[in-house]
C-alpha cells in the first residue's frame, strides 16, 4: 500500500514556508517524544539548530509553528527523517522491502540550494538512504553540526568538500566516506555541476 504524506504550508513572516496552523497532526508532542527518546535536552537542541529555547519549547507545546527549514534543521539534529514528525502513525499493514522509482520524494535539508531525495524503502528499519542534490555553490551551511548515528556515503555526479572535524576531503566521482555523525561535520559543492551523493545514515 503507497502511503502518501500531504504538507500543508504557509507563508512565515520572514518569507520561510511555515507548517499551518490547521495541520491536523500535532508537531509538538512528536518533537518533545523524539527529543526526550534520544536524551537531549531543550538546550542542546535549541543551540544545535540555532534558536531560542523559548523558541523551542513554544515549538513543543504547539504555540508557534515552525518552518519547513526549521523542522528540517531539528530533524537533523536528532538525526530522524522531517516525515517523522509529519507522518501517521505506521501502517499495520506490512510495508514492501523496495522503493520503486515512481514513488520518489523529496524533503528539504538545513542547507543552500540542497535537498535531499528519499531512497529508503517505507518498511521498518534503522538505516536511512538517500541522494543528496547539491547546486553548484549549495552546502550544508555555514555551520559544522553533529547528531547521533553514523553515516556514509557515494559521490555519483560532481565533486563536494567534506569537513570532517578539521580536516577538509575533496571528493569526485566514485570516491566515497564513513564516519560517525556525533563528529562536526559539513560539506559544499565546490564544483560548476549540480553533486549528486548517495548518503546513508544509520543510528
């Protein structure tokens, strides 16, 4: 059975698209759960996304709405998919173990001119795939950032920077990384094609 996940969105203040208000599943109580399941605190998450805690926790306790950026930013914070706050509660019906082409997604990533297209097939499983599409000059952002897990990963077009810690790896195609995701770490097209990386996280 195709599951099918409808966002509905609004314009923010600040000209971000924003989660709207009559969004039928409640984002609070789904980040308050993920948060406190992975031990980390409002403060850690609040100043690893770069926002307030007061920002944070009216977030939790569904006073504000935040962004699609933003959620996308707590999600890799806590290292899950953006879907996992956003999604219905799994289907008891079982879930087929392969992902065809049709049922391609997307969602948006912390990062400028970066997103991120969904491989991993909808059956339960910890590993997560998916093929990150960088514009030429597009990145990670400004800024290094960890989250649990462990993550890997294949450059197929193109060629990226990745920062690990402090040390700087100039990837081109068919040259590939490991490395665990509780490390600082960032990455850049500095190329004058779109990259295209199969990226893998675990944990």
């Amino acid at each position: 059975m195709k599951t099918t996940y409808i966002f509905h969105v609004g314009e923010s203040d600040n000209g971000d698209m924003a989660i709207n208000q009559n969004l039928e599943i409640t984002l609070g109580p789904r980040l308050r759960a993920l948060r406190q399941q992975r031990k980390i605190s409002l403060m850690d998450l609040a100043k690893a996304s770069g926002k307030s805690v007061g920002y944070v926790s009216q977030v939790e306790r569904g006073i504000s709405s935040p962004t699609l950026k933003e959620l996308s930013l707590f999600s890799e914070v806590l290292g899950v998919d953006m879907v996992s706050f956003l999604a219905d509660a799994p289907s008891p019906d079982p879930q087929p173990p392969v992902r065809r082409d049709a049922d391609r997604s997307f969602i948006p990533f912390r990062g400028e001119q970066t997103r991120k297209r969904v491989l991993t097939p909808r059956n339960e499983g910890g590993l997560k795939m998916y093929v990150m599409q960088i514009e030429p000059g597009g990145s990670s952002g400004d800024a290094l950032y960890t989250h649990e897990g462990e993550e890997a990963g294949y450059v197929l077009v193109g060629a990226i920077v990745l920062r690990i810690a402090d040390t700087e790896y100039q990837l081109e195609v068919g040259d590939s990384f490991r490395f665990s995701s509780s490390i600082p770490h960032a990455f850049r097209n500095v190329g004058k094609i779109p990259a295209e990386v199969v990226w893998v996280n675990v944990g």
